[in-house]
C-alpha cells in the first residue's frame, strides 16, 4: 500500500504527522529495506512497480529489495 503511494497520495495520508517530516523518499526507501529483509512473495509485485519509480532513491532500493527476496526464495 506504501509503496503505490504518489507524492500528492503521501502528502494526504501523512498531513499533521511526524511521517511527513521524513518525506516520501525516505518512508518508501525503509519500506523497501524492511519488504528486502523480511522476503515474503506478497511483496513481490509491489516492489516490482516500485522499480520504476522516479525517485531514484526508492527505484534502486525496490531493485535491490526485489533481489533480495527473489534470493531468499530461490527465484
């Protein structure tokens, strides 16, 4: 769910919370590093289209999380 968030989608749901301070790259970058370390298939499509971010911060982190978890499960 995270991870499908736009900026303007961040903004919303974040509005008055500490969350927003750390911004979207930062969130979805953790979110990345949390989905890599845990490895469960579900979030396999979600990183995918995390991928092609145009952030560069969380399109690399999705790679990298998207190979970790692929690894984990003998993709």
């Amino acid at each position: 769910e995270l991870l499908a968030l736009d900026g303007d989608g961040f903004r919303a749901k974040f509005l008055g919370t500490p969350m927003k301070r750390t911004k979207r790259r930062g969130v979805l970058r953790n979110v990345c590093v949390a989905l890599g370390n845990v490895g469960d298939a579900a979030a396999i499509p979600a990183l995918e289209r995390a991928c092609g971010d145009p952030e560069p911060l969380i399109a690399e982190h999705a790679e990298w999380a998207l190979g970790q978890v692929q690894r984990r499960l003998g993709l």
